[in-house]
C-alpha cells in the first residue's frame, strides 16, 4: 500500500508540475546545442534563471525567525506552560475551551510510548500513581529521557526519513558493510543529548570536521543512506543519480523544501531554480561515494564502512544537468547557498580545494539565523508527539504545503531550541509538560453536563481538531506494536547496538528472495531484541511490520501512512508471532502469580496492567472469570486470553 500510494503522489505531482505555469515563457536552450528549439511543450523549460522578487522573500517560510510575544489569556488557569498560552489564545478567540487533562494513568501510559517507543511497566505505573507531588510527572518525563529507550524510539523516526536501509536496493539490493553503525550511532546521538546542530554537522561533515574519529566518520552515513545501483550500465549516472538523491534528501529532511523537483526544471512553485538545485550538489560533488573505507583506530584487521571522504583535494566541476540529464552537461555552477533563504547578503568564500565545502553548508544550515533549520525539526517532533505537525506536510514548507495552525507558536518553539543551545531533550520537555499535551483524547462516563457540552462544542467547532483543544487518539507504529507484544510476555531482549537481526521469515516469502539473502541469525534470543535493530534490507520488510504501515526505504518519509486493513487483524490473530507472543505472555501470569489465593482474578489484573496499564472494570473481570471457568483446558484458556487482549484496539491505540 506504502508503494502505491507514494507512487501515486509522485505522479500527482508530475501533472500539478506540468499545469502550473512556468515563472518565464522563455524557450529553452540547451547549452551545448545554442541553436535547438524546443520540439515539444513538455521541452519549453528556461535556463534562465528567474530572479527573486521581494513577494519571493516576504513568504513567511523564509523571513527570519524571530520570538513573538506570548499572548495574553483570560482562563489562565488552563496554562501549564507558554506553549499553552498560544493555544488558548486561538480557542478563545473562538469563544472554546479546551477538555480537562487525561488520567494519570493515561498520562504515563502516552508519554512512555511517545518518548520509549515501549508500555509503562507495572512499578513505573504505581510508583507514579503514589507521587502525589506537584513535579510527579515532570518527574516522570525526566527519567524517561534518560532511558535508552529513547533514543531508539526518536532514531526511528529519523532513520524514516533519510531513507536508512542496511542495503543497496534495487534488483539485487548488496549488503553495505557496517551500515549498522550509522543506526547505532544516531541512536547515541540522541541518547547523550548531542544538541541538534552537532548533530547536523557532524552527519554532513564529520569527516572534515574531526577527520580521525570513527564516530565523525560513521555520522556521515546520513549522506549515503539512500538507494543505490551498483551494477547500472555507466558509473557516471550512477554517481549523477546518487548525488542528486543527496540534495534533494537534505533539501526535504533538514529545509523542509522539495528541492528535489528543481533537478530538471525550475521549481513550479517555490522560488527555487535548477542552477540552485545544483549549487547545493555541488557542495557534496567531491565526496567519494561508492568506497568502504577504514575506519580509524582500528586493530590489525581494519573495519571498513560506507563512510564520507572526499575523492580529491582537486576542486571538481559542478554543472547544471539539462532536464536532469547526465548525459546533458550545461553551464558549469559554483557552490552558493539558495538564493531565496539569504535573508542578507552572503558570499561563499572557499578555498581552491575540496575540503571545507561541507562545512561550510554545515555551518549555514544551524546558524541561529537561518529561517528553516529549527522551524523544521520542531515541526517533526510536535507531529510525532501529537499525530499532526503544526504545519501538516512536515516535508513541505513550500508554497504547495500546508498552512501553520499556530504559526507564532511555530516560531516561539523555533527560538527556544535555538536558545536552548539546539537541546532536542528540553523541547521534548517542554512539549510533553503542556497542558495541550495531556488533554484528555475521549470523553469519559463521569462528566458533568458542563464538559459534556464543551466536548460537544469542541467537536462541532473544530472536528478535525486544529485548534488543539483536544488530543488526537494515535495509533502505534508497527514497531511500537511489535515491541510492546514482546514487552508484555516478558521476552524483550533489551540489550542494544550491533549488527541488524534476521528473524524467521515465512516460506512464501524467503521463496522470493535471491540465494543467501536471508541468514536468519542463529541466537534465538536476538530474535526478541527491539524492532530498531532487526536487519533492514531495503527491498523487504518483515509481513508483521509491513501490514502496520512500515515504510520501504527508496524514499524519505516524513509521515507515515494510516491504513486500516483486513490483513492487520489477520496478523495479530494468525500470525505465529502473535500467537508466540500471547503463549510467553501467559507463562509470564502463571510465573509471576502462583499464591493459592484467588489465582484466575490475580492473573486477570496484571494481565490488564501489563497490556493496558490500567485495572480491568468489574464487568471485564467477571467475563475473563468466566471464560477461564468455562474452558476445559486452563492452559489453553488463559494463553487465548492473552492473545484476545493482545488483539484489543486499546492494545494498539494510545488514549
């Protein structure tokens, strides 16, 4: 479905891009034929470069950013922090009120999964339950980003988007050697709290910023991340391709632009030509791509790894590639930062060799005044945190993309990371800490007639809920469901970092593959490690995850898709994972309470707990007694019972 749908997009696009008017109705002229006439309207393409206007620079994406002042609201009371000021601000000015706050035990329940990508445990709940302290939660949040968890939860996200696979794809889709330690080390990054701007730089140029550390080295696997074609007929489109697959990543992940589309003709909407796309790959033109070098430090027999080096010291020529031909070579183009983003006047200066070019793009995309680096990330993180991003196409800042819900918001949380020194940790604080973030997502059995009327208002004003009044109820990731299924039966291996894991696989799928593609891993154990560290090969992805949505690795994803298939209930009831999972998860119930006194009911209440982080309703309780009562074989019986709440919408949804 992932497939179709990205396929459909792109060819959506292809049509919008055909139907917009060009910014010149200029013909175009090839360079290395000066008297060829366009033979088609599809050819009517200017080299010409258009010119930024002043209405280019007004839009907003592009005007520096700058900290607005913190609106004044009268329900004060509804504030935890400043981003809910922002929030109630827009509600009253619609004569709304938000809903009151979750419970506490739905509160621990979503945080835990936002930022450890795993369920509470049953200490954690009650240890929370108990704190009647004011800083209780912010307790809580603290602790859980000091957790490994979370950085494999949060490096997940990033690994979607700058198209991370373990290998090449296409059709015999090569192993990269060592591609791992890129997964492991941004896995790290976040984990140490590297701030946001190390963390750019270093993954675009941590070869020339600290040339003898293996982990500056590894960091640039960022740049190679993508698809690749090894055994294609002429190496020079090879590297065409790749470089341009590049430019194009960080012009999505890193700008939130497509600059992907100015790699054959100019941009239909956004202010940005070809010669820009192809300013920005000149910056990367010297890397030497397609060599596993060593790694430094290394023992006698040295680890090589897809890593950044520059090929040589010698300046190479950049062009513009006529209509993204490689085999059309046009004027040549120096390396220069897009035009439209200067917010004042700047000039590149470098020396006549190839280093120092990535540093100094490096440099400009975290200075404190560039007007998409931090507008972006923050924009990424509030999606992942509340199921939509502030603006809703968190790839797109672009004339084409979607308008800010809460634009000074936007720029008020833009400014704090960047005044924070660009820490990830204190904006993932900040945002879970609010009021807007622990809104209730349904309305509960006991409210007053009053909140039932605000729910009721909230809905008919806002259903889509854009103005935040409410939380949004989020389905897990495909890892998260698969994490939380070994977490519950006790059998998660926690242990982190090393090469992918291969896991079984079924028949009908390993029959596809191409010999030797699939060595499943020997040590049953590594089975149960975390999905994050299970292999990636670029051209296959495991049914389980698949089937939840799991995006292949040929393309960044920013937002992932929402099915809701048949083949999703198929795999939790059939699957011999699922069905694996809920037998470990009885015998942990039959392991963890063996008193003599009232067993079944014991056993029901953590079942609850473990699966759904709350206590089972009188009525639950009484129909699980009577379904393990009326079963003749209580073995059988209580591992049905485990894989039926393993199969509950509360299992895999987050209130």
């Amino acid at each position: 479905m992932n497939v179709y749908s990205k396929l459909l997009t792109n060819i959506c696009s292809c049509l919008l891009c055909l139907s917009v008017l060009s910014w010149t109705n200029s013909e175009f002229t090839s360079a290395s034929e000066p008297s060829a006439k366009a033979d088609s309207p599809l050819e009517q393409v200017s080299l010409d470069e258009p010119e930024i206007t002043e209405a280019d620079r007004d839009y907003w994406a592009y005007e520096p950013v700058e900290r607005p002042p913190v609106p004044e609201v009268e329900n004060v009371d509804l504030c935890e922090n400043t981003i809910d000021r922002f929030v109630v601000a827009r509600l009253e000015a619609k004569d709304l009120k938000p809903v009151p706050l979750a419970t506490k035990r739905q509160l621990i329940r979503r945080v835990t999964y936002d930022l450890i990508g795993l369920p509470p445990t049953r200490a954690e709940i009650e240890e929370f339950l108990r704190d009647d302290s004011p800083d209780a939660y912010e307790n809580l949040v603290s602790r859980l980003l000091g957790q490994p968890g979370y950085g494999e939860r949060w490096a997940q996200h990033w690994l979607d988007l700058v198209r991370f696979a373990e290998t090449d794809g296409f059709e015999h889709d090569h192993v990269r050697p060592e591609a791992w330690r890129y997964r492991d080390w941004v896995i790290n990054a976040l984990n140490e709290g590297l701030p946001y701007d190390e963390f750019l730089r270093l993954q675009i140029a941590g070869d020339e910023v600290a040339p003898e550390s293996p982990d500056a080295l590894i960091a640039t696997g960022f740049l190679l991340a993508g698809p690749d074609m090894p055994d294609i007929n002429l190496q020079e489109e090879r590297r065409h391709n790749f470089l341009n697959g590049i430019a194009a990543n960080i012009g999505e992940v890193i700008l939130g632009l497509r600059f992907g589309c100015a790699q054959c003709h100019h941009h239909r909407t956004d202010p940005i030509s070809q010669q820009d796309f192809y300013r920005i790959r000149s910056f990367f033109e010297p890397l030497d791509l397609f060599t596993d070098h060593p790694l430094p430090g290394a023992t006698e027999k040295p680890t090589k790894a897809r890593v950044a080096r520059n090929l040589t010291k010698k300046v190479p020529t950049s062009k513009v590639y006529m209509k993204g031909d490689f085999r059309r070579p046009g004027p040549e183009i120096s390396p220069e930062f897009p035009r439209v983003i200067q917010t004042t006047p700047q000039t590149l200066h470098l020396e006549e060799t190839a280093d120092g070019r990535r540093i100094a793009f490096a440099q400009w995309l975290t200075d404190p005044d560039h007007p998409l680096t931090a507008r972006v990330i923050v924009n990424r993180i509030w999606h992942h945190h509340f199921g939509e991003g502030l603006i809703g196409t968190t790839s797109d800042f672009g004339w084409m993309g979607d308008s800010a819900t809460h634009p000074k918001l936007l720029d008020w949380l833009a400014v704090e990371l960047i005044e924070s020194d660009w820490d990830l940790k204190a904006l993932h604080s900040l945002i879970v800490n609010s009021a807007t973030y622990k809104r209730a997502s349904l309305p509960n059995d006991n409210l007053t007639d009053e909140e039932k009327s605000l729910w009721k208002e909230l809905i008919d004003q806002d259903p889509n809920n854009r103005l935040l009044g409410r939380r949004n109820r989020r389905r897990l990731e495909s890892e998260a469901i698969r994490d939380s299924m070994l977490s519950v039966s006790g059998d998660l291996n926690r242990r982190t970092g090393g090469p992918g894991v291969r896991t079984e696989l079924p028949k009908a799928v390993t029959s596809t593959l191409l010999k030797n593609h699939w060595k499943v891993t020997e040590d049953r154990a590594e089975h149960n490690r975390r999905t994050i560290y299970l292999f990636m090969r670029r051209n296959l992805r495991l049914p389980f995850l698949e089937v939840f949505d799991k995006p292949d690795a040929n393309l960044s994803c920013p937002v992932r898709s929402k099915t809701t298939i048949a083949p999703q209930a198929l795999h939790l009831l059939n699957s011999d994972f699922a069905r694996e999972r809920a037998t470990a998860f009885a015998a942990r119930l039959t392991r963890d309470v063996d008193s003599e006194d009232d067993v079944p009911s014991k056993r029901i209440n953590l079942a609850y707990e473990l699966c759904l982080s709350r206590k089972p309703t009188t009525q639950e309780l009484d129909d699980c007694l009577g379904f393990l009562n009326e079963h003749p074989d209580e073995d059988i019986a209580l591992v049905d019972l485990c894989h039926a709440l393993m199969n509950l919408n509360e299992f895999i949804y987050i209130d």
